[in-house]
C-alpha cells in the first residue's frame, strides 16, 4: 500500500468515526416528569424553559412549580438545556450568576443523576423534572413537551 493511499484510508476512517461519533451524541434525549398526582397533560418548550428560569413560579392550579435540574456537568442537562433553553448549560449558568448578584431568585436545586431526580419528584406533588430518554418512569408522569 502506497503512503498516498494509506493517507486517504487514514483520513476516510477519521471522517467516518467523527460523523458516527456526533450521530451518537445527538441521540441522547430526555424525558420531562412530573409528579404522578400533577394533573398537566402535556407544555411547551417555552413553559417548560420559563419554569426551569423561574420565569413562571406557579402552576394552573396556584401551587409553587418546584424546578429541579440535573447536575451541571450531567449528559442529559446539556441535552435539555440546548433543546429547551436553546443555551448551553454554561449560558444557563451565567443567567442564574447574575440573578442571584442582583437578589433576585436562586436556581434549582440539582441532582445527580436520574434516580435522584425521580425520587425528588416522586416525594414532592409540585416538582417537574427530567431524566434520560431510558429511565425508568413508571411511578412518574412523564409529561410531552411540544
């Protein structure tokens, strides 16, 4: 095998695992849940994100929303962050730095990982979280987001 040919299966192999390897990283999705006893059926992107900012502070029924996130550096919060945000957590970081300087408000409480935020939803009939596309949910109500 020539050195120019080896160069060109070299860089067809690189470009092939590059295009696998973002293929991947954007089938990582995320299930917003609610707790089982939180009559809404389904939110938008823009109610959810207004919860998660504290943007919106109560539910159709009057009660408090309780916002939790995921920890900052969790897969899944980049994902839900970029799709319902539209900002990387960093961005979303920055928001709650220069709300909390100004007195405003405090961001939500984070978890880490999908059993803890399940377990926080499940315990408190206000919260609204979300979890990996493959956590288990049976005991939640998983809520769609249009």
């Amino acid at each position: 095998m020539t050195i120019h040919r080896l160069k060109r299966t070299l860089q067809t192999l690189l470009l092939s695992l590059a295009v696998a390897a973002s293929a991947g990283a954007g089938e990582a999705g995320f299930k917003v849940i609610v707790n089982a006893s939180n009559p809404v059926s389904s939110l938008t992107k823009d109610q959810v994100s207004r919860m998660f900012l504290k943007k919106v502070q109560k539910w159709d029924s009057g009660q408090s929303v309780v916002p939790v996130d995921q920890d900052a550096n969790s897969p899944v919060r980049a994902v839900f962050s970029k799709d319902v945000h539209g900002k990387a957590v960093s961005a979303v970081a920055s928001f709650w730095q220069q709300q909390i300087f100004a007195g405003r408000d405090v961001p939500p409480a984070e978890k880490a990982g999908d059993a803890a935020v399940l377990a926080f939803v499940r315990g408190n009939p206000n919260a609204i979280g979300y979890v990996s596309e493959g956590a288990a949910t049976g005991d939640v109500k998983v809520v769609p987001v249009q």
